[in-house]
C-alpha cells in the first residue's frame, strides 16, 4: 500500500539510516504504488543521499519549527529557476527575495486581510452549488473550477471565470504544470546531483535551456499584462482590483513593479497550481460517503443554526463548530501532501547525537503524524470530526506543536502555508454550502448494495486525490434549487 513504505525515523547511527543501498528518502511529486524502488532510484541519484524523512512530531517539531533559521531553504531546481527567473518564491531559496515576497503575501493574507475575500468565496459556493445542481456527475470539475476562478479573484479581483476554458485559466494551468514537471525528480538530467554542471553549458547546446528561458520570457510578459491591466482599470466597474492581493500590491503600496508581480503570479501558482482546495474538496465527499453518522450530524447542526430558508454565510462562523471541525479532520484524514514539501538546511547540524550536513533534504511523513494514535486517539484512521470538539460541543484547545489548525497539512516553521487562511476559509464555506444544499450517498448496485470507495485508492501528483468515484449528490428538499438559483441572481 502507497503509504506503508515510508517508515518513522529512528535515529540510531550517525547519519540517519535507510533501507540497505537506499537513504530514507521521499517525495511528495510522486507517491508510488506499485515498484517504488523505481522512484527510489531516480530519487537517490537526484537529491544524493542526504534526504530524510522525519516520522515524528517530536523530530518535526525540533527542526523545522523550532529550527526553522537553518531548516527553511528549498531544493534547488535548475531548469524551474529558469522557468521562473528565479521569481517563484514557494519553490525559492529563503533569501531576501522570498523574505520579501513572504512578508508581503503575509499581509494581504491575514486573518484580518482575508475577510475582505468573505464575498469572493460565497460567490463561487453560490456558483459551485448551481453547477453541482444541473451536472452532480462532475463535482470535482466544479471544484477545481471554483477553486481556480477564487484564486483569479483573490490575487487579481477578476469576477468569477465561468468556463475553464478561459484563456488565462488555461495559460496559468500551463504554467503550473510546466513547474511541476520541473520539479517532479528525473524529469531533467541537470537536476541530478552529478550532473548538475550541465547548469553551466550554453544555451546554444542545451534544448532544455532554451526551452525554458522562452517559456520564462511569455509567461513573464503575460503575468506582467495582468498587472498592468489592473493599474489601468483601477476605475472600471469590472471586478474590484483594489480588493485583490495585485490591488495592494500594485495600487497601494507601491514598491517594486516586477516583484509585486511575480509575488502575484506565485501565490497563484501555489494555490491554484497545486489543485489544493479542490482536491481536499472531492476527499470530503469521498468521507461522507463512507461516514453517513458524520454527515447527519453536521446538517443537523446547519438546519439548527441557519434553518432552512437562507444559504450559510460566514457571518454563521463561530456558530457552526462542528463544520469548522470537519474541515480540520478532512486536512488531517486525507491531507492532500502526505509528504508536505521538501525543506533544505542551510548548515550542517546535529540533533540527538546524529549529523546531518548541509544540503540535506527533509521530507517529513505528515500521513504518518496524522495517523499517531498517542495524540489523534484509537480512532484515528477514522473520519471523526468530534475529535477537535470538548464535551460541550466547542473547538478544543489545538494539539501540541500544530499552530492551532491541529494538523500539520500547512507544513512547518517559516515555510508554513502562507495561504491557510484563505484555505480554511473557502472549505468552511464549501463544506457548509454542500450539506446544507444536498445529501451525498454512495452508488447503489442493481441489488440495493452501497458501492463504496476504497479511501485508500489515490491519483498521484504533487498533491494526492481519490481515484475517481461515482456517489449521488442529490438536494435535500424541493425548495433548495428554488433558493440558489435565487441566490445566484443576486450575484
Ligand atoms: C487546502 C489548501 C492548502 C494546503 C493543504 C496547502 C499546503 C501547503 C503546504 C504544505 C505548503 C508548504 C509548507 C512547507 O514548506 O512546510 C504550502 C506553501 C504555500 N502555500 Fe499553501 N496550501 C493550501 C492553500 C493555499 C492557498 C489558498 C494559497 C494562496 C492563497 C497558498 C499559498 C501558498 C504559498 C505562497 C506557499 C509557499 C510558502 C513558502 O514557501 O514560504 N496555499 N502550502
């Protein structure tokens, strides 16, 4: 099973140990299932052997959080710097460039800041619940829609793209995908460790150079059109570009024109590239499938705080606690990175009594901390929502070392999801869209029998999703088509 081969550490020698031939390594770009000595391999030659992945909280916490001064740089892609100019901060050094960039995107996505979103994000519930109505078949194609046209609102004010054959959903896809191509190991032989000197080799000699520098030079020329669009229609009535992240970046506080924009152009590359919102969404269907008990308890919940005749607002927030847990247990059950994103240290280190050089690379098992029994409970391979809740129904205080989310699927230390509360944000409002508007059932086979999803099952990328599943999402009164139909007239 994909997720058995990656083990705990346990720190017995002086280096950290592995398999025999093999280090202790992985990667979130491809969780193989079948032949992962395979993946091992190409892994092994890429990253060399020092790359770890750290299996216990205790480890994590220490050093990516507790150390996160010498634990917060990347692994260095040759061919995805080129791609990027060096400008996509995520996947960068943690240099003054990222600190910057970071600083900035840490502001225009508060706590505070992100309220400003609230209507973005109802708006694209509203539109999702509307697709879902007339084409339920299709969930996840309106999810990743929904997803995709929020992050276009978000970072640049568009109003919501309906089609996601858009051009600039279609472009940006492109570009996401040409980085995660870039950064999935063995994709390209500089990246290797012992080749990485044909980084030095002219442009003239090397297909993939040239490549990239011309892919570099249109997708900056497009992400720079966009910026330039929103400094010209900051009186236009199309769309709200002050209530964007471009807006602040480009209309009030003015800096660097060419940072601001590939600040932009990350933070949707990040989001929407990386298909986490959405993919979270279709493991949540996939759980009330399997858990039916979880289900009723969350609309009982909404029809008692909303009632039946207006849609959920974020203005039900602190009242719907048990939708606040669902979100925080579908990160923790199926977080969409099991193996989060890889951090570098910046110097060599020792953590109790092992050395660990500079360079090495740190994966850390996230499905492995989730499934700890010692801090989520024996159930804790179940979908159990009630965990994160006291006796009297309200959020608990969080786990040691999770940041208050309870779950370590935002990552860790000073490279921790810079975009979670937006995250949180839109599957709350999703979430309670979903069970106020619709009951989610399995499949029945001509007898009556449930089909139901094997919650082990996943498609692998650089986030992991369920393999694609057939269930009923069918409105739960006659009177709920009525209501978003209205609600979307309204828009
Ligand atoms: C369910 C949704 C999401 C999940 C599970 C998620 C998860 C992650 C993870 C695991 C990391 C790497 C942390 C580390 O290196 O330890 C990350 C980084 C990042 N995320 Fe998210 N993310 C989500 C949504 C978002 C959204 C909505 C945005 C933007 C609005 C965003 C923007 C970013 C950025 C810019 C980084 C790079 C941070 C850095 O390298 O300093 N993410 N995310």
């Amino acid at each position: 099973m994909t997720f058995q081969i990656f083990k705990a550490l346990h720190i017995r020698s002086k280096f950290p140990p592995g398999p025999t031939g093999l280090p202790i390594i992985g990667n979130l770009l491809q969780l193989p299932t079948s032949r992962p000595w395979l993946i091992f391999d190409k892994w092994t030659k890429q990253y060399g052997q020092n790359t770890v992945v750290l299996g216990t909280h205790k480890a994590a916490a220490d050093l990516l959080d507790r150390r996160s001064n010498i634990y917060s740089d990347r692994p260095r892609f040759v061919v995805l710097n080129l791609l990027t100019g060096g400008m996509q901060w995520g996947f960068g050094q943690a240099d003054n460039l990222w600190k910057r960039q970071r600083r900035e995107a840490h502001e225009a996505l508060s706590t505070q800041a992100v309220k400003e979103y609230f209507q973005y994000q109802e708006t694209e519930s509203i539109i999702m619940l509307d697709h879902i109505l007339t084409d339920p078949e299709n969930f996840t194609d309106h999810f990743q829609r929904a997803s995709t046209s929020l992050t276009l609102s978000i970072v640049y004010g568009w109003p919501p793209v309906l089609d996601s054959a858009h051009p600039a959903i279609q472009h940006i896809n492109k570009f996401s995908r040409q980085l995660l191509v870039a950064a999935a190991p063995g994709t390209f032989w500089v990246e290797f460790k012992y080749l990485k000197w044909m980084q030095y080799l002219p442009r003239w000699m090397c297909a993939w150079r040239r490549d990239a520098e011309d892919a570099f030079r249109s997708d900056s020329a497009v992400f720079q059109r966009m910026a330039h669009d929103i400094q010209k229609q900051r009186d236009s009535d199309v769309g709200d570009k002050t209530r964007s992240i471009a807006g602040k970046l480009l209309l009030e506080d003015i800096g660097n024109f060419y940072e601001a924009v590939w600040n932009c152009a990350s933070i949707y590359d990040s989001q929407a590239g990386a298909e986490t919102t959405s993919g979270q969404l279709a493991w949540f269907v996939q759980a009330m499938i399997l858990y039916p008990e979880v289900q009723q308890i969350a609309q009982k919940e909404l029809d008692h705080i909303v009632g039946l005749d207006r849609l959920p607002t974020f203005d039900d927030y602190e009242n719907l606690p048990y939708i606040r847990a669902t979100v925080k247990e579908i990160l923790r059950w199926r977080g969409v990175g099991p193996l989060g994103v890889p951090h570098r240290l910046s110097q060599d280190d020792y953590y109790q009594g092992y050395f660990l050089p500079k360079d090495t690379i740190c994966f850390v098992n996230i499905w492995t901390l989730h499934l700890n029994k010692e801090i989520y409970g024996d159930d804790a391979e179940h979908f159990n929502p009630g965990r994160f809740l006291d006796t009297g129904g309200k959020l608990k205080s969080s786990f040691a070392d999770t940041k208050d989310e309870g779950h370590y699927s935002f990552g860790f230390g000073k490279r921790i999801c810079v975009g979670r509360n937006v995250a949180n944000n839109s599957l709350f409002i999703h979430i309670a869209f979903l069970l106020w508007a619709f009951n989610i059932t399995p499949e029945v086979d001509e007898n009556g029998n449930p089909s139901l999803p094997d919650s082990l099952q996943c498609i692998e990328g650089i986030t992991i999703r369920p393999t694609p599943f057939h269930c009923n999402i069918i409105a739960r009164r006659a009177d709920v088509a009525e209501i978003i139909v209205q609600a979307k007239a309204n828009i």
